[in-house]
C-alpha cells in the first residue's frame, strides 16, 4: 500500500517589515524626536503652501507615517491584550479638538495662512500624542523614551550654562533659536530656547525623567526631593518667577497631601523652602521681580532733562538729572559699564540718525541721583529732530528696551553742523512698553467676549490683541494662559475641548497615583505634566517646538501606560 503523502503548503512571504519591525521604528524615532526637541534649528527644511518645515516637523510627520504604516500592515485587529484601552472620553475629546482646529480657518476672518500653519502644528503634535499612546507597549519602550528626553534636557542644560557663561555666542550654537539675555547685570539662562521662560519651562519639566534615569536605586520620595531642588535651580538661573513658584507648591502639596511626613521628610522640605528663600532675599534681581512684577527693576531710571532745545555750531552745555529709583547699584567701569545714553531720532520717532553716550560723573547706587554736565553737538542736520535720553549696558543694552520708557527733548537744530563719519539714517531700535500679564488676561477675556462662538481662530489672538493695545505696547505673542487662550481663539465650546483634555489625563493621574497603579518608571511622567499644567496658567505652550513637543509627549506617553493591572510603586 502506497502512502499517501501531502504536498507541501506554501506560505506566503511577507516582504518588508512586519507591524512589530514598524513599531519598534516607530518607538525609535520617538527618541530620536525627543534627544532633539529643544535644539530645533531656524532653517526652513521644506515648505508646502503656508506650512513651514523644521526639523522637528519632519521627524514628526515620521513618526507618524512609521505608525501609520504599521497599523495598516496588520492582518487583523490586536487584541484585547496588545496595548491598553484609551477612555473613550479622551478619544472623543481628541477626536473634537482635531476637528476644532480643522475647521477654525474657516469660521474666522483673520490671516488664514498663519491659521493653517498653527493649526497644522498643534493637529501634527496631537498625532503624536496618539501615536505615542499605541506605539509605547512596554517597559522597555518607556524607559528608551526617558533616557532618551532626559539626554535632550542635559545636552540643552550644558549648552545653555556654556552660552551664558561665554557671555555670548557659544561655538557652535549660533544657527539654534534664542539667544543669551540677561537681567541686569546677571546674564539668564536661555539657549537653545527662544527665551528664557521656554528654558525654564523645558528644564523643569524635563528634570524629573532625567531624575528617573538616575543609576541609584532610590524611592519616590528621594527622586521627587531631588526632582524639586533641580526645580528650583532651573529657576534660579532662568529668572522665572512661574518655574521657582513650583518647588514652593510642591512643598506645600506634600505637607498638606502625604498621609505620613517622617522627621527626615519635615527636614529635607524645610531645607529646600530655605535654599528658595535664601536665594530670593540674596539676589537683588528675585528680589525685584518678586516685589516689583513686570518692571526688572535694575533697569528702572528716571531722567530729568530740558523739554525744548535749540543748537547751532557751537557745543550747548545741558544739565541732566539721572535719578536710580531701582535697588541695584550702577557700576562706571569694567565690561558691564552703565553710560549716559542719547539717541537722534525723527519727532515721530518712527526713524533714528545716531546714537552718542556719555560716562557717568560716579556709581549711581539705590535711590541716589547724580548731575551730569552734557557738552551736546547736534549729530544731524539742520531741522527739527527729538534727543531721546537713556541709560545703556556696555554700549549695548538701552533700559527702555526693558522698560519702554522715554525722556525726551525736542531739539531745533539750525545749522548744520555734522561729524565725519555721521551713521545714516536707520529704523528705530527701541521697543514700546511691556504689557503685564494681568492685562493681556483682561484683553483675553475681552476679544473672546466679542466673539464668544467661533473665537478668532487658531493663534489668532495675538495680533488682535496687539491691534488692540495700539502701537505704543509691546507685540502680544498669546494669552498667557492656556484656558483664555483657547477661548479667545476657538470660543465655546471648541475653545473648551482643550483644556477638557488636559483635565481628563489630570484626573487620571491623580486617579492612578492615589490607588498606587503607578511604577516607579512612570512617576516622572506625573511629575512633567505637573509642571506643564501649572506652567500653562501663566503661558501657552503649544506654539513652541519645545514646550509643546513635551506637552504632546507627556499626555501620549501616560495613556500608553497599562492601568488595568494595580503596579506595585517604589516607595
């Protein structure tokens, strides 16, 4: 009897990567996205209509179609078992906000290019989110993306230190965003951000993943001590009053939270409170900023000089009254000289000719004035021009930049009588006034009050806001707020989906984090999005490549986090 046997089946092979291969690419360039979230480069990679291309956008949109790619490269639907289930709550809330931001251009008469352009930006970022929710599946995936964002945030830490400490332009650095400032005479901690704010922001809520990547084995409670201190260092040398409020709140909410607070917890929390305060009442520049909100204080000056003028070819001797209202003293010497500043401008000061300084008699310290003789000679010709009187740092930093104040006399010139070497003609450098915070508040509640529906559209209000305060305020960026911002753009209820998406990952955490579903490698995460929730009361984050990656990022990577299954915390 002859047997019988079966032919051999043939299997298809399936050619490129398997949905597995793609989410691990995926996850890949995750990483990669986050080492280079603060170090996004000024030049344009690529342009599509209004939308300009960064480096962080391409690798976005990598991201993106690495996941795509594998979602459709699947046979069938994983299961129950493969990655945790979003709420629905937050899906539908997501779902919203992407169609609030599709469709905002449309519902809104302003400059629908920026619109699209923003709005492409903050729909890009929230792709991300969701990828990172169905990319992210394991411990090991976390942990590669904490590594990963904690690299991104000691490389931007020591190029930043470098850059202040070079007092300028470090190698190097010259083609990233931002650049170094100071307040005062103190220079603040700035690159590789735009400002000094962002950098705070960014470090600070950056800092408890680099904690978490710490080689010692250490509980909760000592990462989150040593989380708070770093906190509190970012704020000391970025300046922020926002960033150094949140070591403080974090003091307060463990004294008043934690169930069971030992001798040594009560001594590590009263070191830390008196590490803030010492640093606060020793810097005359916190002290400034703490009780003089929206003035810098050193930059604080008044001058007393004639209102009308008028010179020929001969020198005119003016007397001029400086007076040093702030609590800082100015030097006369060395590379941060403080100078008796002039600059010609036309009586609308719309167009300035020259600029000329002259040493001051001696240190002008706190509350003191000095009088100082100026032999003037008109750099310009005969006609009718305004001396502007200002103080400057070094040749280069005028205080009204800071201040927006002017002292000014109206000069006839009637003779002409110009220099060799007289500079040409050049836009005004000066800035107009700095608006406070409370203010652009007031101006938030106001253009949303006038479009409560629709809103004005995505990133909107800035400009309308500037139109708004007129020309002799500063350019208004955002809301400083991320509630009143979202309203004044989106109205209601498109301009509450945002912050109801905030709020839904908020009480999940605190959800998660009070039943002791959360590991020791997710903690960081709580500790993140606090900083960037509180942050988001006194800013707008989306709009930058850094805080809003973060914030992207953060919400994506905790609803990748399994909380079906109590995990044992590290305490």
């Amino acid at each position: 009897m002859t047997a019988v046997v079966p032919a051999p089946t043939r299997t298809r092979r399936r050619i490129g990567p398997g949905p597995a291969d793609s989410r691990v690419a995926t996850v890949r360039l995750l990483a990669l996205w986050a080492v280079l979230l603060p170090f996004e480069p000024e030049a344009v990679w690529l342009s599509v209509g209004p939308v300009d291309l960064r480096l962080g956008q391409i690798l976005e949109l990598a991201v993106v179609a690495s996941f795509v790619a594998g979602t459709l490269g699947r046979r069938s639907r994983p299961g129950r078992g493969d990655s945790p289930p979003v709420p629905r709550a937050v899906r539908v809330t997501a779902l919203l906000f992407a169609v609030v931001l599709a469709v905002s251009p449309l519902l809104s008469s302003g400059d629908r290019q920026t619109m699209v352009a923003m709005g492409f930006r903050f729909g890009l970022g929230l792709a991300v989110a969701a990828v990172a929710a169905g990319a992210v599946r394991s411990r090991e995936d976390m942990m590669l993306l904490t590594r990963a964002l904690a690299t991104g945030v000691v490389v931007a830490a020591v190029v930043g230190l470098w850059a202040m400490a070079s007092g300028g332009e470090a190698p190097l650095t010259s083609w990233l965003r931002g650049s170094p400032t100071r307040l005062g005479l103190d220079p603040r901690l700035t690159r590789p951000f735009p400002h000094a704010n962002l950098a705070a922001v960014f470090l600070a809520a950056g800092l408890p993943a680099v904690v978490a990547t710490t080689p010692v084995k250490a509980t909760i409670p000592l990462r989150w001590g040593i989380t708070v201190a770093t906190v509190a260092l970012a704020a000391g040398l970025t300046y922020s009053r926002p960033v150094l409020l949140l070591p403080v709140a974090a003091l307060v909410v463990a004294a008043v939270g934690a169930r069971e607070m030992s001798r040594r917890w009560w001594t590590a929390a009263g070191l830390v409170a008196a590490v803030i305060l010492a640093v606060v009442l020793t810097d005359p520049h916190w002290r400034t900023r703490i009780l003089h909100p929206g003035n810098d204080g050193f930059y604080a000056v008044t001058v007393d000089a004639p209102g009308a003028l008028t010179l020929g070819t001969s020198p005119e001797t003016v007397r001029v009254t400086v007076t040093n209202p702030g609590s800082d003293t100015w030097s006369t010497g060395g590379a941060d000289s403080v100078q008796l500043g002039i600059r010609w401008q036309s009586p609308d000061g719309a167009t300035q000719f020259a600029t000329e300084t002259h040493p001051l008699a001696r240190e002008i310290g706190p509350g003191r004035t000095v009088d100082i003789e100026v032999n003037l000679v008109a750099p310009v010709p005969a006609g009718s021009y305004v001396a502007v009187w200002d103080l400057v740092i070094d040749r280069e930093v005028w205080f009204a930049e800071s201040t927006g104040s002017r002292f000014v006399t109206a000069v006839t010139v009637t003779a002409d009588r110009v220099p060799a070497g007289a500079s040409a003609s050049q836009p005004t450098p000066r800035r107009a006034a700095e608006v406070s915070r409370p203010r652009i508040w007031r101006e938030a509640l106001a253009v949303w009050a006038g479009r409560p529906l629709t809103g004005v559209g995505t990133s909107g209000f800035g400009s309308v806001a500037t139109a708004r305060l007129g020309p002799d305020s500063q350019r208004v960026v955002h809301a400083h707020d991320l509630v009143l911002e979202s309203l004044a753009d989106w109205g209601v209820p498109g301009g509450l989906v945002l912050p109801l998406l905030v709020a839904l990952t908020v009480v999940s955490m605190a959800a998660a984090v009070r039943n002791g579903l959360v590991a020791n490698h997710h903690v960081w995460l709580v500790g993140t999005a606090a900083v960037l929730v509180g942050w988001s009361v006194v800013e707008w984050l989306l709009p930058f490549s850094a805080t809003g990656g973060l914030f992207w990022l953060t919400g994506g990577l905790w609803w990748s986090v399994d909380r079906r299954t109590a995990v044992a915390a590290d305490v």
